[in-house]
C-alpha cells in the first residue's frame, strides 16, 4: 500500500503514543505539517508517522533538526483536494495521505490521526475507515476553547449541520467523557445552546434534548446563551455543527479583530505608545489566551480511534499542539472513557433513540 | 384607554418625531428607561410619550432635569411579565404598557415605538397590532453590529428560530433597504452566513437561499463564514434567528469577557500599572468600539410602523441610542425604503415564495 521508510525510527521509547500525520493536509502542506509534527515530537515522547509525498516530506525534514526523534515517513501518491466530495475521497483516492494515514491507525500501524483542513474527508475517513464506536449514531466534532476561568469543550462544531435531539443528547454524553478522561473535570456541567436560559426556549430539537438530558445522570445545568460560553462556567456546551461552527469562527474573528483594534487604539499617540511598551507582557499574556493555536485541534468523538482535526490555516504551533493532543488523548485512553460512558448510559441512549425516531415520524 | 397627560407637553417642534417608550419595559424599569429616555430628547428634537405606571414615571421625570423638553406621561395599569406568552400580552393584557404603547402608534399619536425586554411581546405587539408590511411573510429583528470598518446588519438574531429559504432571502431585501435609507451605504454588500464560503456549504435551507440572492437584483457576496462578520468588508449578514441570536449574544459576551481579561493582564504588576494610565485613552476608545450600549435597539423589520427592541439589560444609554435610533428611522423613512424595496422585488418574492412551499413538499 505504502512506502515505510521505518529506518528513520529512533528515539522515543517504544511506549510512547505513535501518531499518524497527515503531511500533505492544511493550506500549507509539509512546510508547516513537519516542523509542527517534529516540535511536538522534540517537546513529548511522542512516534512520528509522517504521511505524504516522501520527497517533500524529506525535504522538510532535512531543512530542520530533527535527529534523535522517532519519525517515520510513509509515501502516498495522492492528495485529497478540497474539491474533492468526502465519500469520493475514501472511495476512489485509496493512496491519498489522509486514506493511509487512517488506514495506519486501523490497522494498528498509528494510536491516533492528526490533519489538517477537509474536514468533510476527515469525517468521511472517521466513519467509513476507523468506524464508529458502538452506539454512536453520528461522531462530533469537539472544540476546546479557552474561556475566562479554565477551558470548556463546545461539540458539535461542524460534523453535523442538523442534529436531532437524540444526536444532541449523545454529543452532550461523548463530550462528559472527554472532560473527564482529558480534561480532568470531575463532574462536568453541561449546558444545552440556546437562545434563553428558560426551559421552554429553544427550536424543537432544542427542547427535546433539553428533556433527555435531564432525565440522564449528566450533569446538566440547563440552557446557555450565546454570552455564557466564555464565561466559563459551564465545562461543556452542546449545539448542532452549524451552530457551533459559526460560534467557533465568530469567536476567532473577533478576538483577532479586537487584537487588531486595540493594537491600533494603542499606537495612535505618543503616551500611549509608552504606555504600550509599559504593557508589553500583558498584551503578550492576553494575546496568548486568546490565540486558538494554543489549542491546536478538535477531536472527532464517537470514532474507534483518535482522530484530531487542525485548521486548514493552522500554522506549525496549531500542529504541534494538535499532536500533543493526540498523544495526550492516546495516553488518557479517551476512546475508552467515550465508550464506556455510552455503554454506561445505553438504556437511555436505546430509549431516546426510539423516541427521537418516534418524533420525527420518521 | 390610557390618561394623557398632555400638560407636559412643551418643547421640540412639532415636525419633530415623537417615539412612544414602553417604560416599565426592561429589567429596571422606569429608573433606568426614563432617565434614558430623557437623555434622548435633550440630545435630539424628540418627543417622548412614556407609557406605563404615571405615579413611577412622575418620580423618576421629578428627580431628573426634563424641563424645556417635549415629554409625555400615558398611564397604564398593566404590566408584560417575562413568563407571559407572547400572544396572552395582546390578547389579555390590553392595558399594559407594551400593548398601550404599540396602539398609541398604530392610531397615529407616535411615529415609532421603543420597549426594552421581552422580544416575545414585542414581536406578538408588532405583528398583530402595528400588522405586517404587505409582502412580508416573517419579520426580522436586525442588529446593527461594530465591526474593524464600518457597523453592519446582522438579521434574524432572534425574531424567527427557524427560516424558509424564502425567510431569509426576505431578511436580506428588508436589511438591504435598511442600510440604505438608515445606514447610508448605497449598495450594501450582502452575505449569507453559513459553514464555509462555498457555493455548497450550509442547510438545505441555506443552499436554496443562495440560489434566490444569487438571481436577485442584490449586491449578493455569497457566503461568509462566522470569522468574517468582524471584519466588516460584508454590509449585511443573513441568518436564521436562533443562529443569529447565538452570535450576538456570543460576542457581547466575548467582547465583555476580552476586556475583563485585559484589565486584569494590565493591572497585575507595577510597570504594567504605570503602562495602563498611560494608555488610558487609548483602552477607553476601545471600550466604546466593542460596548453593544452605544448601539441602543434592534429594529424589527416588515412593521408596518417603526419598532425598536432593547436587551432587557439596557442602561440608560442603550435606551437613549434606541430612542435616537427610533427618531432617526422616522425621519430616513426607513418604512418606506423597505415597503419600496419589497414592492420592486415583488415578483421575484412572489415567485420564490411559491418555489419555497414547493421545496418543502408542503
């Protein structure tokens, strides 16, 4: 199928978490994918399988230090294009970078996938070559976002465009076990998006969800509103992937509008140009909460394996924070914690799937 | 119906739009609503007509300065609570303020009305007491947002959760004349908000909306995404309410939780003090950018009269902006740009109308 170029491999202790990348993913391929991959693997005792065109990939990897690392390359001769449908992707580029680099984990070869941008082909390859975990009607696709006190996790934010209320409700269930398992929270609060805190607002599916969530043994805090995400004070904020997408990206354009703005306001005299000096390292602190590659990417829930989504516009720290986190999410079993959780709850999630069904008439 | 304490009538010209204020409306009522008010009418040639409880209204005008101004008391016994259904306020609560308020402007007696909280009601007071314009399945309630550039119009952000594609394409041609007569841009640049700038990201809904705007005589830019709204190069973004209203509430938070986090990066050490009242100005500028306040109401749009709906949070200068805001629609005509704007796209609405039901298999 592919090219192993296993003597590259070195380093790392053979315990350490191996994870696939896709070196040919994001708007810039290997010349950001590799020196991301490579910092992740100098900072943690993490298995590099770098997946992609073996010459730019070499390339990449001659340009930058990266002895004494584990790094594997394995060649594939294609390119998923953005253009490209998801399903055609997995169907007809059998020998594209993010085709094998999912196939690896299937097959043993990798403990998780990290890729950048075609979310669609990433999801595809989710569901149709990793598989779902048992029980899981749809994966979603989770964003931890910074807040004002400690991270939260915001699912789905673009798997799904519609969900019903039974997806809602087991997207509130995955995301509980990846706060427990990864982020360490112990009870997590969930709330339910939407555009009142009242138990009657909401659309249909809003309701329903709202119901099944809190007849679950989640802790369930009741509905959000748009201005509590970043408050902090709920760990997990369930919505549907369009919703969410657009939360996300609304969030990313404001605060680097708001950079932007204040950085503008402070250079527009002389006082306040010193003042900016004087106030260096807390613009630099501010920033760095804000910046979302810190965060590096969104892990897709509900899948067999760990699957990690980067931006397409991620730049080499997005990466190597991405496959930190695959690592990371390998090393606390986070697949297991899900799958536990939902066999845990599979009376409730059998229940609300019926009745989900039921009322949509389907 | 109501006392009318017309002896308090003094002041601006005649010719001068006089707005009806609901003022028991918001979560502070009179306290707040009336002091803003009055700020109205002392900055601009307005006429007031407060409605509500005359006792409490007397005291707050009796403990501010609103002498030389045109202010007007009328008294109602009733008041919209926010657990009242939309439609039992019209229907039952016929001498609230709300209800009072919308009728003094339906005969006639003001040009446009104000009321804080409760978009419910309001919404339920515009459609069956102010009515419709002709054309105009759903009204729309529209947020005039900053941005880096120029403010835009984000519409639905809350009027109506979910949307026909024949919804949102009605939004966009009332937004558009909105932005002209009110905003003055004279080809607003008009986005439609989904998950990707593709011609194939979105709902079903958001897909066959695209096709409407596409064939339409609108300045359409296509899709934007949640990063761009910000970034201002797009005059009007299209949604549906329960993703609009997400937005707005999420980045009132954001920008609420940006500052916060700000100030205490810039407070916590002694140069960063000193940098701090240096830059003093340059931080307050900023403020006023991002503070929703300066922006007072949002409009609900397709009224047959002027209808402006403040956050129940609302201080006494968001109503004030509102108030202004509402004075200003009735002198640029607003109503009537929109009745025009309609009346031209008359065909093509008629036209897209009966394509959506037939879409929708109805």
């Amino acid at each position: 199928m592919a090219n192993s170029d296993s003597g590259a491999m070195h380093g790392a202790a053979l315990s350490a978490p191996r994870i696939a990348v896709d070196a040919m993913g994001g708007d810039f391929g290997p010349s950001v994918v590799v020196p991301g991959a490579v910092e992740a693997a100098r900072a943690r005792n993490i298995r590099l399988v770098l997946v992609g065109d073996s010459a730019r990939i070499g390339a990449e990897l001659d340009a930058i230090d990266a002895s004494g690392l584990a790094v594997e390359v394995v060649h594939t001769s294609q390119v998923a294009e953005m253009t490209d449908k998801p399903t055609d992707v997995v169907r007809r580029k059998k020998d594209s970078s993010i085709v094998v680099a999912n196939r690896l984990v299937k097959d043993g070869g990798a403990d998780g996938v990290v890729s950048a941008g075609h979310t669609g082909a990433t999801l595809a390859c989710g569901v149709f070559i990793l598989g779902r975990q048992p029980g899981v009607d749809r994966p979603a696709l989770a964003s931890i976002m910074p807040t004002e006190k400690l991270p939260i996790i915001l699912a789905d934010v673009g798997a799904n465009l519609d969900a019903k209320a039974f997806n809602l409700f087991q997207f509130a269930v995955m995301a509980d076990a990846l706060a427990r398992s990864v982020l360490g929270y112990e009870r997590p609060r969930i709330g339910l998006l939407s555009i009142g805190e009242e138990e009657g607002k909401g659309t249909r599916e809003v309701l329903e969800a709202y119901q099944m969530l809190r007849g679950s043994s989640l802790n369930f805090v009741g509905n959000v509103e748009g201005r509590d995400i970043f408050k902090g004070d709920t760990d997990i904020v369930i919505c549907d992937g369009f919703v969410g997408n657009v939360c996300l990206k609304l969030s990313e354009g404001l605060a680097g509008s708001m950079a932007r703005l204040l950085k503008r306001e402070l250079t527009s005299g002389l006082l306040s140009k010193v003042g900016t000096m004087l106030s260096m390292g807390a613009l630099r602190r501010f920033r760095q909460v804000i910046d979302y590659a810190e965060y590096g990417g969104a892990p897709l829930l509900g899948l067999t394996h760990i699957s990690i989504v980067c931006h397409g516009s991620s730049n080499a720290k997005a990466i190597k924070n991405a496959v930190i986190m695959a690592a990371d999410y390998a090393a606390g079993n986070a697949t297991e914690a899900i799958a536990s959780t939902l066999s845990r709850n599979s009376d409730l999630t059998r229940f609300t799937r019926g009745k989900a069904a039921n009322c949509n008439g389907a």
